[in-house]
C-alpha cells in the first residue's frame, strides 16, 4: 500500500520538497498528549528533529514545552512563541552567547552536561545578576542498542556527566550561588524500538535518586529525554508510535517522589511519520549488472540513508506497473549519494513522482547546501 498522496496537486510544485501530512502530525500530537496526561507527564518536543515554523507553530498550540540545544534553537522556539518558561537548553558545547540569549530570555532550565559549563553558567548569570535553574544531564551508561551514531547514553560517549563524577559535581555545586539545582537530565539515544532500555534507565534513575537522598537532595524534575523510535518499514501500518506502551514503561519502573515532575523529550516519534520527501525521477540509467533510478533529491536534502546507512521506505507515485529491482540514487557527485540499493519499485520511468516516506524527523533541518543547491521548500496537506 501506499501512503495518501494529493499526486495531482503536488505536480504544480518545483521538486525536490518536504510534503507534511498536518491531519497526521496533530494526531500523533494527540496521542502523545493523552498518553502522557494520563500519568501528567510533561513533554518538551526536542526542536533539532525538524524547526519548520509551522510545525513548530501546530506543535506549540498543543501546549508542549520544547528543548533546544542551540542559540539558533532557543530563537527559533521564541519565534513560534513558545512561552520561555516552557524552553530547557541542552548540549554538551554552549557557547557564551547561547548562554547569554537564554539567561535574557529567562528559560526554564539548563542541562547541564560538565563541570566547567556550569562554572560559566554561573558566571554569567551572576554578572546579569540572575540564578540560572539547571539540571544536571548524567550519562547513565544504558547501552540503548541502537545506530553507534545515535547511541548518547554510554560512557565512551561525549555526552552528560559520568556516574563516578556525580559527587564532586555535587561538590562543586554548592560553591556556586548563582546556579540552582531543580532537575536530573537523561537520553540514552534515538530510534528506539525495543522498550527494554528504558525498563534499565528508570532502574539506574531510581538508584541515582538513592544516592543523592544520601545528600538531602530531592530535585523537582526528572527529564528522561527521548529516543522513541518509529516503524520506518511500515509506515502506513504504524503512523503513530505506541505512546501509550512507551509511558507505561516509566510508571511502572519509575516511582517518582510526591510533587515530582516527570519530563520527556520526544522530537522523532512527534514529527517522523507525518513528513516525506517528494522528488521526480530525471533519468532511469540502465546498466549491465544493475539499473539506477536517477532522482532530483540527493542527501543534501536527507542525509539519513548515506550518513546512518538508514533505511526509509521509497514508493513510485506515479507508476501501477510490474515492480522491478533498482539503486535509487540522487545527482550529488558523491557515490554515498544513494537512498537505496537494489530494491523493489513500480517500473519507473522519467517524470515519475517518488515519495521517501518516514522523513518529517531529522530530514528537512538536516538539509544541506552542497554543491550548490537550493534547501527544500515545505508544504503542507492542509494549506494545499
Ligand atoms: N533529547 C536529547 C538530549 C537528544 O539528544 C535528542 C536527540 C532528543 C532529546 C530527541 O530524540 P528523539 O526523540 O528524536 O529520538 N539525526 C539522527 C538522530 C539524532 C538524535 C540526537 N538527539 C537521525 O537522523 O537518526
């Protein structure tokens, strides 16, 4: 099957282009929402997925905060209106400036990832006369079992502060006066499909509120980040990603204090399945071993199938005919340039219109200018 596409409409429009499908971005907003209001989760959407205005500006009509990790980030969240109190600031490389755009911007929170970063924060929000509330991102050493580049929860990885550093961080922290602990930060990776890392996570959170109790220390806000993965084999089968079995997980392994907020970062399974990249077929190159099928996309547009090796699910829009066996690669002059080798696809010609689903997360934002050419346009079903 293939998914719902206004072909007739989409033919006026200059290809390459992100297609936003805006029925299903609500709905998996939705669903996210009730899920998580049934166990008054909060959700902040990580922004790095995808910063397209009107998205940013549907998801902020539902009442989700949003995490950022960059001055760009933070501007982009304010200019969709999203209320500061509603925006944390994440990374392991915050520069001065970023530090400065917040704390004038008074957000809600920093997580902070090292020693030396909250030793700035402090510094800065001191000369500004301000307390900056931050959360300290530890890494919790949970091997998610996903994509080596997307895996963040590891010790080797740059990310957070170690376990074994926990203490003297805690050390450090009470000398600072204008830094104020309110909340603990996670992420352990993205694209998860397999629950079971979580399960570990909440066990390694709830023995890390063990040993701070030790100190007297009970924050406001645990922050689980995010990572929920989304079926890119099926994606009409499964549009929305199961948040209410992803929730579940936490409530029942993470027995939160009383007046404790529990926080989640979700950015690929809010805006993944509702986006696709529509591109037209410039030639079909046929060879001795193998046929390409030559598109006007490349990974300048999506950088995912040549960078992770990642999979998304290719249809021919245009074409009923007899499926035959293809490369389907894009006009970049670099041979990483290829979305799929040797799969199966409705015999295509030159002018077909094809459809790389699954791509509203980490697609668009992700889009680069190399060898010149235009960053894509967006569209969206409703505005069509
Ligand atoms: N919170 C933090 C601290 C993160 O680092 C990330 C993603 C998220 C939340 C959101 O994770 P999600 O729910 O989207 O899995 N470009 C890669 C994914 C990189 C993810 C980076 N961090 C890709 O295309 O697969």
């Amino acid at each position: 099957m293939k998914g719902n596409f206004p072909l007739d409409k989409l033919k006026n429009i200059q290809t390459p282009f992100y297609f936003y499908d805006t029925g299903l971005l609500r709905n998996t907003i939705h669903a996210a929402k009730s899920a998580a209001n049934k166990y008054n989760y909060h959700i902040h959407y990580a922004v790095k997925a995808n910063a397209n205005p009107r998205i940013l500006s549907i998801i902020r009509e539902n009442g989700f905060g949003i995490d950022c990790v960059s001055g760009g980030e933070i501007q982009a969240a304010l200019n969709a209106g999203f209320p500061a109190g509603k925006i944390v600031f994440a990374g392991v490389g915050k520069a001065d400036w970023e530090i400065n755009l917040a704390l004038d911007a008074s957000i809600a929170c920093f997580n902070v990832e090292s020693i030396p970063e909250m030793e700035v924060i402090h510094s800065l929000a001191k000369a500004k006369g301000k307390t900056a509330s931050i959360a300290l991102r530890i890494n919790p050493e949970i091997n998610a079992h996903t994509h080596h580049h997307i895996t963040t929860g590891l010790k080797e990885n740059k990310f957070g502060i170690n376990l074994d550093c926990l203490d003297t961080t805690l050390d450090k922290l009470e000398t600072l006066s204008h830094v104020k602990l309110t909340g603990l930060h996670f992420h352990i990776g993205s694209q998860l499909t397999d629950l079971e890392p979580f399960m570990a996570l909440c066990s390694r959170v709830n023995d890390i509120q063990k040993q701070l109790l030790k100190r007297k220390i009970i924050v406001d806000i645990i922050n689980f980040g995010g990572g929920l993965g989304i079926d890119y084999e099926h994606p009409d089968r499964n549009p929305i990603p199961d948040f209410q079995a992803y929730f579940e997980v936490f409530y029942k392994h993470f027995p939160a204090y009383p007046h404790q907020q529990i926080h989640f970062e979700p950015g690929r399974s809010i805006v993944g399945q509702s986006g696709s990249l529509i591109s037209k077929v410039l030639y079909v190159k046929e060879g001795s071993s193998k046929n390409f099928v030559i598109l006007d996309a490349g990974f300048t547009e999506l950088i995912r199938p040549a960078f992770y090796e990642a999979y998304h699910k290719i249809e021919n829009l245009s074409s009923g005919e007899q499926p035959e066996t293809y490369d389907v690669v894009g006009p970049i002059c670099e041979s990483s340039d290829c979305f799929a080798r040797q799969i199966d696809l409705n015999k295509t010609q030159r002018g077909d219109y094809i459809a790389i689903r699954s791509a509203g997360a980490y697609g668009e934002i992700m889009a680069s200018q190399y060898n010149c050419r235009r960053l894509p346009a967006a569209y969206f079903s409703d505005l069509l």
